[in-house]
C-alpha cells in the first residue's frame, strides 16, 4: 500500500501492484503483441508478394512500430491504464496524483519500453522496480506513473454481534463523543473485530487491549472500568457508523424537501433516545440483529452494579479485563 496525495490535497491508500503479477500481465502483452505482429507479416506478405526489398522493409518497421508502440500506447489510452495483460491481472495505470492515464503518459511507457524490456530482455524494468517505492520501472519514471492493484482479495464479513452497541454499554453509548477518534484507529479496530475468531486467545487479548487503550484515549467519556476490550471497539465503531450514515443520509435529502422536523430527526445525533434506538442498544434491537447466533459471553465477572454493568451478560466475546485510562 501507498499514500498517494491527490491534487486536491486527499491522501488516498492505493494498493501498488507486486511484481509477480506485472511480470504475468507483461508476458501476456507481449505474446499478444508477437502474435500481432506475425499475423501483420505474414498478410502484407500475402497482399504485397512482389515487393522489393525496401518496401518490404518499410512494411516491417511499420508493424514493429504499429504493435510494440502503438498497441499498448492506444490500449491503454482508451482503457484509461490499462492493457489485456493487466486487465487478466486486475492491474490498472495510474498517475502520481491517482488520476488515469493519459495518452502522453501511455506514449512514453511504451517508447521505454522498447529499450529497457524489447531490446534489454527487461533486466533495467527489474532492477528499477526493486530500487523504487512504488514498483516503478524506466517508463513509470519518464511518464510520472505506477501500477496499483485493482483486483484485492474480499474482505471479510463483519459479524453481525459485533455490529451493534452492547446493550450494558448503551447508557455510555448515548452520550458517546467521537470527535477524536482518528480514521486509522477506527480502521484497525475493524480489522481487529472482523479477524476475531480467527485470532489465538494470547494474541486475541494482546491486540485488543492495545487497540482499546487506543480507542479509549480518543473518546469522551471514558469507557465504564473493566470493560472488556472487544465490547469497548464494538460500541465505538457502531455508534461512529450509525452517525455517518445519518449524517450522509441528512447530506443527501433536497434542502428544499425537507422540513424542520425531519432535519432535526436525521441530523440531530445528540439525543439520547435516537441514538440508542440507532446504534442498536436496546437488548430487543440485539436480539433481531443477530445476536446468540454465536455462543458468545463477553461481559467480565463483575459484581452487580459496578458502572452499571451486570455480570455475565451473553452478549459478546470476552478479551479480558481493560481499565481505561484515567
């Protein structure tokens, strides 16, 4: 992964392409490109049986010049970065700045490209990609490019008991201040809770209160003491969900359509109730969005009262005890 800084000065994470993949995606350029050019020789040869040798010889120039340049410089113009190598590979063509490829950028990678991979057997195109950040050959260089992957392996399904608040943290959640909480937090965090049950305890309970002590020091209040760190991580990032996508919701409704009211409704997340309702805290909320579909304790053994929490609720997984910070 890279960051890469649009012109707009957005910082976007985009996957550069490995090497295996692009040398795959290069060889099947290339026997496209042999294969074109046999086929080009063989019907002017056809069609043009009395040529003398310097005809001859100009048509071949041309049709050297027509597939190794002009193929993949036109390709991936009009595919905006792309050829039929990359686009068996899932791999695309894209400016420093993450715009698409345009037409002066394809002209230049494909004039180096007959000296560093056609005439030079590829030996620079490697050596330069293994020295530069981003997998950059001669021509990467020269045109202002890199290759990122398009084509990522899924992701995995977020569980669906994770996807709501607990319902003995839902009186926290309701008054939950995530102004702090930084996108890189929030995005391990996810990580973390989707790999859950693939994690071994030792690493499940090491990753968690790390992460929970991360996400703590970013959120007001502080979380209840002892609460588990996975019930802690679920709370947040639901509730950080749910506002998002009232607050997307409120963006998208015509200013001229909608009522007070209704504003209010949609985009007013400081009360109590709604986000309760919306982030899943009421135990009936839990039951019909999946919970016990797993069995699954994560409420630490406590005594009854101790911040509000009762023992032993059945709704989450356990990672061990987590003081929050003071």
């Amino acid at each position: 992964m890279t960051d890469v800084v649009t012109g707009e000065a957005v910082v976007l994470d985009i996957p550069c392409a490995r090497f295996p993949s692009r040398l795959v995606a290069l060889i099947l350029d290339m026997t496209v490109q042999v294969t074109l050019f046999i086929g080009i020789v063989l019907i002017a040869g056809a069609a043009g049986a009395r040529l003398n040798a310097a005809a001859a010889a100009a048509v071949a120039v041309t049709a050297i010049a027509a597939v190794i340049v002009g193929y993949p410089a036109a390709f991936e113009t009009l595919t905006r970065g792309k050829s039929l190598g990359k686009m068996a590979l899932g791999l695309r063509v894209v400016s420093d700045d993450g715009g698409p490829e345009r037409f002066r950028q394809a002209l230049v990678r494909a004039l180096a490209a007959v000296i560093e991979i056609w005439l030079l057997t590829g030996a620079p195109a490697l050596i330069c990609s293994l020295l530069t950040a981003r997998g950059k050959r001669l021509g990467d260089l020269f045109a202002g490019t890199f290759v990122i992957q398009e084509r990522l392996p899924r992701r995995a399904s977020f569980p669906a008991e994770f996807a709501v608040v607990p319902a003995p943290l839902a009186g926290w959640a309701e008054h939950l201040e995530l102004s702090g909480l930084q996108d890189q937090t929030a995005a391990a965090a996810s990580s973390y809770l989707r790999r859950f049950y693939e994690l071994t305890p030792a690493a499940r309970d090491e990753f968690g209160v790390r992460l929970a002590t991360a996400v703590a020091a970013q959120v007001t209040p502080p979380p209840p003491t002892g609460t588990p760190p996975a019930a802690l991580l679920c709370a947040v990032l639901a509730v950080r969900r749910e506002r998002e996508h009232a607050r997307l919701g409120a963006r998208q409704q015509p200013a001229d359509q909608a009522q007070p009211g209704d504003q209010a409704q949609a985009g007013d997340l400081g009360q109590p109730g709604e986000q309760a309702d919306h982030a899943g805290g009421r135990p009936a909320d839990d039951a019909a969005a999946g919970f016990g579909h797993r069995q699954v304790s994560w409420a630490a053994d406590r005594p009854t009262g101790q911040s509000g929490l009762a023992p032993r609720q059945p709704d989450l997984p356990s990672s061990g005890q987590f003081a929050p910070p003071v």
